[in-house]
C-alpha cells in the first residue's frame, strides 16, 4: 500500500501522539479510543499495536515501526481486518529507514490523520519530543493525547501506593540513564523512589541505592508485564532482592532488556501488598482458559473471564453452514411476510444470523417482524435479536433453555390467537424437546433446518499440544457436542486441566471420554459457568494460601512441567 492510496484525510494532515498505557488496553482514555477510530494510519511498535488498533477503524493502515517484519495481513481477534505495513518496506516512506518520524512525515504530508501511538506516555517517551519537532518544522498540526505512565500505572496494579496520609515525596529515577548525582540525590532522601529499570538491572539499581544512603533493609517491591495478565510482584528489600528473585528462578529475556517497575520506600506500602494487591489476587488471574466457541459466541464469555484475572483462548469446535437445502427456509421467510405464523422462535444467536441473513437477502429488515409473536431463548439470543432491531415478547423467566421456554409458553387459545403456527428455525441436530412441548400446547410447528453445524477443522498444531500436555488451566464445556468436537479435532484435556461443564448432560458426556468434572454450573448459562470457574479459583487460591504453600495455576503443576519462565 503506497501513500497514495491510503484512507482520504484533511488536505494538510494531522498527527496525534498517543499514550498506549503501560500494557492493559482497558487503561487507554476515551479520547485515545476517538482519535483511533478516526485515524487513516496508525504507527507504533509491535506491543503497542496489539493495545491500541482494536479501537483502529476497518481500512487503517498500520505501520509497524519494530524492526525484521515483514508485511502481512493482519488476522488478530476481534479486531477488524487491518494492513500491516513494515516500516523497512519500499511502499511506504524511506525504503532505507526505520525512523518513525520518517513514517509519520510521509503519511502526514500525504493529508492523512495520523495517529503515532507510543507506550505508556508520550511526555515521557524518548523520541516523541523530536518527532513533535518534526512537525512543527514541516507545518504538520499536531496534538498530545496523553496516557497512564508505567512508573504510576504498573504500581497500582500491584497494590503499591506510592503516597500515604504523610504525603511522602514521589521520585523517579530512569536506572538506565541515571546518573551518579541523581542516585545521590534520591539515596540521601527518605521519600519513595519509583525506578524503571529491565529485569537484570533492578539488582544493580538496588546497590545504586544502598551505597547512597538508603538502608538496606528498606522496603522494595519488584514487577515485571505490570498491568497485563502476566503480572508477577516480588517483594523483598534493598538488600534481599537480588536473592529473592535468584531464588524465585525468573529469567530475563535473551537481551536482558525486559522492564521492571520497582518502588522503594518505608511509605510506599510495598510492605503491605499482601493486603493491597488486587490485580494479582483476582480468581483465575494468569489461568489460561479454553473456551470452545466461535468468535461471536465466546464475547461475552471471555469478556467475564478477563474480569477474573484469566486469559481467554477461543478455539472453535463447531462451524456454522447453510442448509443443504435452501428452499424450506426461504418459504418460511415468505411465510412472515404473508402473514403465515403467530409466533417465531428462536433457540440459538446462530438462528437470529440466519433469518438476519435470509433477510437481508430478500431485500427485508426487522419491520418484517410486525405483528409477530417472538421468542428468545435466552438473553444472549435476546441480544442479538435487539441489535437487529427486534424487541422478544418472550425470554424466559427461568431456566435459559427449551425447557424454560416451554414454561413460559402460552397455550394456543383459538379465541385470542387467530393463527396457530409457530416457525421456528434451529439447527439441523436440535433436540425435539421445544416442538414436542409446543405441539402439546396445540401449535403447529415448522420445524426448519435454518443452519448445520459441523465439526470444525483443528486447532493449530501448538493449540492441540497445549491441550494435551497440560498447557492450560481450564476448559468450558458448555454443551456434549463442544465435549465431542474438542476431543475430535485436537484431543483430550490433560488431567491436571480443569474441567468445568454447563450442566448434568454435558459433565456425562466428560466422564464418557474419560474427562474428571471439577466444576458445574448451577444452571445451564455460561455466565454461570464462568462464575463457578472463578469460585473455585477463589477456593484453591484460599486453600493454597491456609497450607502456606504458594499460589500456582493448575499448568504449573502438570508432571514434569517446569516452573514457568519469565521473559
């Protein structure tokens, strides 16, 4: 993609310098979720993308500034599809440079609306100020959104207060560019000291401290990927930190350059994490948790497992596929519009997709509904229903299930009811249960293939050895076919994976293929199961701490596994 033909943007472009935040894409403002949404091209470093261009409208052009990329697709989840530009590519800017502020120029002189995303800040970002000046040396308008800085965001993910009542002086000290006279200078104070320093040289920072003054028997806290769900805190003090994280086997990166954030200080509250820490004490925090849905069902479901703490791999097990054939549908569908049915019933989001569809086929939209009766199965179809335009009539009271519907369901009464047909379009493996309690109710029922599921094609091949070998903490079965499918297409769970099912017929299915059940739902809903997931996290969590032993995701314990590296 050349900078001509990039996304149209004002005659004279524009650059915003955005701060990405330390790690958490929760973190970013409302005002760097606006400027994303509107920006024609988008420049920043490999981890910083992956925060920031969810929020990036479909057509963004983004350039990737790390170097050794290479220019591919971009195929992430849940974002739209975007266009990955290396930095080092002849299609856009100096094909001899890497510079980011050669990437911004060129898109900016182009009259595109950029947006320059850098981690953590842009006020404390090393070349955003030159990269300002660039602007304004070029006429390029420009402007600062500001963003949550690692030295105070990754503190308060790890329940270090950098103030008490006192009101203690806050210091930060760059180690990697601090000089003899700032140690000096922060070793002779008494007020806490946040430093940025990378994993092999907090140690050194340590000393740095001590021989200017500190004691070493100060408070110190030490954390490494603050705010994201690889989070690890040590606590330990000036003198014992080096042996703590020497016993504690982490392992810096291949270049040694992977940031820490510490904090020093008898004021810090570092002392008191144990009681303070939030971020690391959540449920199912690190739990690496397989949820067998497609894309657009597991959303909700993996959005309620980040809030635990977990991170949530979605890994399909059915496909969702037309009817082989189509004609029963389309009749039906003219059917609503001919005023054929009094009800029309909807059991799964994957029915509501293809009736939306059919519709949209015909040229039709939701005002083909009037004055028909409609059904929700459960609030996640309800869902869908509503964001295509419909509001149910029914949602049941109870059970979300053919069987709570059936409870709600009214009799068919010839006197108030002037048509006695419900359509209801399913899947082709649907169970019986909803047509034969309508029926009993004295309904006719078109019964209609509306979509078939089939077994999806495998995970990649890491995905399945993950699964196997025990490398994750948890799966979610929330039906026998997702039971059936997984362990078709990418084998058993391992035994030291916890196996939460929706309900009674589900965890059947898991004990026929060999599977222990440690959780169920009380109630067949996702939501639920997730709830009962991040209980039983509580409770092992709970149990781990009353033994004295220390907390570990069920992953770290599989036979033969390694304690996890930190790189």
């Amino acid at each position: 993609m050349s900078p001509t033909n990039l996304p149209a943007g004002p005659v004279h472009g524009h650059v915003t310098f955005l701060g990405a935040g330390p790690g958490d894409p929760g973190l970013l403002t409302l005002r760097a979720v606006e400027a994303l949404a509107n920006a024609d091209v988008l420049v920043a470093e490999h981890d910083v993308l992956d925060v920031v261009r969810v929020h990036a409208r479909q057509g963004v052009a983004v350039l990737n500034t790390d170097p050794d990329t290479s220019p591919v697709p971009y195929q992430g989840t849940g974002t739209p599809q975007l266009t990955v530009v290396d930095s080092a590519s002849t299609t856009v800017g100096d094909p001899a440079s890497r510079d980011a502020a050669n990437l911004v120029m060129t898109a900016a002189r182009g009259g595109k609306r950029v947006v320059r995303a850098v981690s953590g800040d842009p006020g404390l970002d090393t070349y955003a100020a030159e990269e300002m000046l660039a602007c304004v040396a070029a006429g390029v308008p420009f402007e600062v959104v500001p963003g949550i800085a690692a030295a105070v965001g990754v503190p308060a993910y790890a329940g270090v207060p950098l103030r008490d009542a006192q009101g203690a002086d806050v210091r930060f000290v760059d180690a990697r560019t601090a000089s003899n006279r700032c140690w000096t200078e922060v070793g002779a104070s008494d007020g806490t000291v946040v430093v940025s320093a990378t994993l092999d040289s907090v140690a050194a920072a340590a000393g740095e401290l001590v021989a200017s003054g500190r004691k070493p028997d100060t408070p110190m806290s030490v954390t490494i990927a603050g705010t994201t769900t690889r989070q690890r805190t040590w606590s330990a003090t000036l003198g014992t930190i080096a042996q703590t994280l020497k016993q504690a086997k982490v392992l810096p990166s291949p270049d040694g350059g992977r940031p820490v954030i510490a904090v020093v200080g008898e004021r810090s509250a570092a002392a008191q994490r144990d009681q303070l820490s939030w971020f690391e004490s959540k449920p199912l925090f690190g739990w690496k948790v397989l949820v067998p849905r497609t894309k657009e069902q597991a959303a909700s479901l993996s959005d309620q497992l980040r809030s635990y703490g977990a991170v949530p791999y979605e890994v399909p097990t059915i496909a969702v596929e037309p009817p082989r054939t189509p004609q029963q549908m389309e009749r039906a569908v003219k059917g609503l519009v001919t005023g054929r049915y009094e009800w029309i019933a909807f059991t799964s989001v994957n029915a509501v997709k293809a009736v939306r569809e059919k519709f949209e086929e015909y040229g039709l939209d939701a005002r083909a509904f009037a004055g028909i009766k409609v059904a929700a199965v459960g609030e996640q179809t309800a869902n869908a229903l509503v964001a295509f335009g419909v509001k149910p009539d029914l949602v049941p009271s109870g059970e979300q299930s053919a069987a709570g519907l059936l409870e709600d369901w009214p009799p068919y009464d010839p006197v108030f009811d002037p048509i006695d047909r419900v359509f209801l379009p399913r899947a082709d493996i649907a169970t019986e249960t909803l047509v034969a309690g309508l029926i009993e109710l004295g309904w006719e029922v078109d019964d209609v293939t509306a979509y078939r599921t089939v077994r999806a094609s495998p995970p990649p091949a890491d995905t399945r050895e993950a699964i196997k070998g025990g490398g994750f903490d948890a799966v979610l079965f929330t039906s026998s076919s997702t039971v059936r499918n997984l362990v078709g297409i990418a084998g058993k769970p391992h035994n030291v994976t916890v196996i939460a099912c929706i309900g009674p017929a589900t965890a059947k299915t898991a004990e026929e293929h060999g599977l222990r059940v440690d959780v169920m739902a009380p109630e067949p809903s996702v939501h639920k199961l997730a709830e009962a997931l991040a209980d039983f996290g509580l409770r092992r969590r709970a149990a781990a701490l009353d033994a004295g032993d220390p907390v570990t995701r069920p992953s770290e314990r599989r036979p033969g596994s390694r304690r996890r590296r930190t790189t």
